[in-house]
C-alpha cells in the first residue's frame, strides 16, 4: 500500500471545535486504530468496513506534528500488520483511523492509492510513514 493522507470525520471535527472553542471536555482516545473499508466512510462515517474472515482492526501509533509551511503532519510511527486472512476481505480502497478496536468514532479516513484485494491467506501491512494526518 502506498502514502496514504487522511481528512478529518465529522464526528472529529466537531470534537475539535467543541474542546478548544467551547470549552467541552473531551477525553483523547488512549489507543487508535486502523480499519479497512471497501468503501469510501466518507466525513459522515457511512463507509463498509471489512467483515470476518480473521479481520480485526489493528492499532497504530503517530510520531510527533512536525510543522512546516503553515502545515501540521503526523505520520505513522511503526510498522501495522493485519493478521492472515482467513477468508477473501474484498477490495480495499480506503482506511480510517477509529478510536476502538471495535464500534467506537471515526476520526481520520483516507483513500488507499493503490485499492488491493485481499483473498484468503493475504497480509496487508503498512511501513512506517505510510500514513500520514496532514492538519493544513
């Protein structure tokens, strides 16, 4: 999979303009993740998220803003594997940055520039860097 940039959900942006403009409590997730969709989940959180056949989401962690150009970006720390599926996943376009291992909001979604079908006994995983939340 190649670079992957990421826009802000609704529910996030909201979040955001609540806690630093209105002065309502947030509490940062601990912990984010990674989801797979065969679909755009678009701002509104409405995409398909990859079901069964060993899928599970998978935690990621983001190295410090650095700030250039007006532009804040933070990219992916470390590597992210996805077990081995057991089964075909589909094709995936996009991902999303969530704030559970299951349910949970939507914070970040992105298109994948290379969409790949994941059939039984693939791994999916994204280097270090490849993804990246771009805050211009």
């Amino acid at each position: 999979m190649a670079d992957i940039l990421l826009s802000k959900s609704n529910w996030w942006k909201t979040a955001c303009i609540n806690a630093a403009l209105r002065g309502t409590n947030f509490a940062a997730p601990q912990i984010v993740y990674i989801a797979l969709y065969t679909s755009n989940p678009t701002d509104a959180d409405t995409g398909q998220e990859v079901m069964g056949g060993g899928y599970v989401r998978r935690a990621v962690t983001f190295g410090a803003p650095v700030i250039a150009d007006r532009r804040a970006v933070a990219a992916s720390s470390a590597d992210v594997s996805f077990p081995v599926a057991t089964a075909d996943w589909g094709l995936v376009t996009h991902i999303g940055i969530r704030t559970a291992a299951t349910g949970g909001n939507l914070m970040y979604h992105g298109a994948v520039k290379t969409p790949r079908t994941v059939q039984t006994n693939d791994t999916l995983r994204f280097m270090s860097g490849q993804i990246s939340i771009d805050e211009g």
